[in-house]
C-alpha cells in the first residue's frame, strides 16, 4: 500500500469511525428489499417507506405470499414503485427457487437476481453480510477521481481498480466513508476542499490551488 492510500485511508476512518449504509434493515432480505427501492429515490423516503413495510412483511414468506397489486399499494411512495414492486416480487420468488429461501452471500448469485446489478450486491455483501465489497456509487467515482485514485467513471472498472489498491479488508469500511465523505464535503459542485483532511493526497486539490 502506497503512503497516499495509507494517509486516505487513515483521514477516512478518522473522520468516520462507524460509517454504516444509512438504510435501516435487520437482516439480508430486508437490506435487499431496501436496496431495489432505493434506486433514484432518498434513503431517507425509503426508510419511512420499510419502516411500515417491514412491519407488515416480517419474512420471506410473508412476500411471496402477497400478490403484486398489493405490494405495488404498499410502496406507492417511491418513484417508480411499479416497477420496484415488480422487481421484488420476482426477487423474492427467486430466492425461494434458486437458493432455498435464503438470500444469497456470492456477487454472481445476488446479480442473478432481479433488481439487483452489481452496486446493489456490494451493499448488501458488504452491509447485509459483512464481507469485503466495494460499492461504488456516484460518490465514490466522483471521490476516487478528484483524489488521483483512479482515472474512469466506469464504476465497474472504478471497483476492479480499488480493489487492486486497497486493503482487502478495509473495502466496505473505504466505500461507506467515502460515501459519507461525498454526501458531506466532497460535494459535486462545490467540494470544500480548505476543510478536507484529504486535501494534501488530492489530485483535484493540488490542482485548484
Ligand atoms: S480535497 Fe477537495 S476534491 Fe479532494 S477529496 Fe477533499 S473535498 Fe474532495
């Protein structure tokens, strides 16, 4: 590990000891459900949505055995609550058939299901299970590249790229913070860069001044 990946790393956790996904689940299947709704939607609007959604729906069974009309009523909230409905309707039908009822805790498995592409899956590897997983979310490209990190958007190659370079036992603790590192200071239009603690590793930093 090169001295600037330590110093990131190291100014990251710092700053954000506990850094977890602001959706609240309590276990993988719920973490799954939250994740489809929160494509193109607030964590926060998700959240008051499984709040009630989750208290109706206790288990896997409690999901399949709802009809799609329902479902759909029960998360109307959420953009594109169709479409979503739809998708963990047949999400959970899956996990039945395929993999026993249990969510599954392997990238190729979790993309094989509908609903989830590979930043979901790295949320809920990383989040629901523990494991080692980089998601990269708009925050994370946009961080990764004003530090010098890596040079593309292409989040797939953003994920490849840093997992060669970091740690793979810090990936998910990376990731979450500098999702938070995004949301707070990194900020898409006006990164406030005089009260970063990264500022001395940044590329887009040394560049500015
Ligand atoms: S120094 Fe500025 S551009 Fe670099 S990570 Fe910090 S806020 Fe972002």
């Amino acid at each position: 590990m090169t001295d600037k990946i330590s110093n990131i790393l190291k100014g990251l956790f710092q700053k954000y000891p506990d850094a977890k996904t602001a959706l609240k689940f309590s276990n993988p299947l719920e973490l799954v459900i939250a994740t489809i709704l929160s494509a193109q939607a607030t964590d926060k609007k998700v959240n008051e949505v499984t709040e009630r959604l989750f208290k109706k729906y206790k288990c896997l069974d409690d999901f399949l055995k709802t009809d799609l009309k329902t479902l759909e009523e029960d998360i109307k909230e959420i953009n594109y609550y169709r479409n979503k409905a739809k998708m963990i309707y047949q999400c959970c039908h899956q996990i039945k058939e395929r993999f026993n009822s249990k969510v599954p805790d392997v990238m190729e498995e979790l993309t094989s299901l509908s609903g989830i592409g590979r930043k979901t899956a790295n949320v809920i590897l990383g989040s629901g299970f523990g494991k080692p997983a980089i998601a990269v979310d708009t925050h994370v490209i946009r961080v990764a590249n004003r530090l010098g990190l890596v040079n593309t958007e292409d989040p797939v190659k953003i994920e490849l790229e840093l997992m060669e370079i970091i740690p793979k036992e810090k990936w998910t603790a990376f990731s979450l913070s500098t999702i938070l590192h995004g949301r707070e200071t990194c900020k898409s239009r006006k990164p406030l860069c005089e009260q970063c603690m990264l500022s001395s590793n940044c590329q887009y930093s040394k560049y500015k001044s």
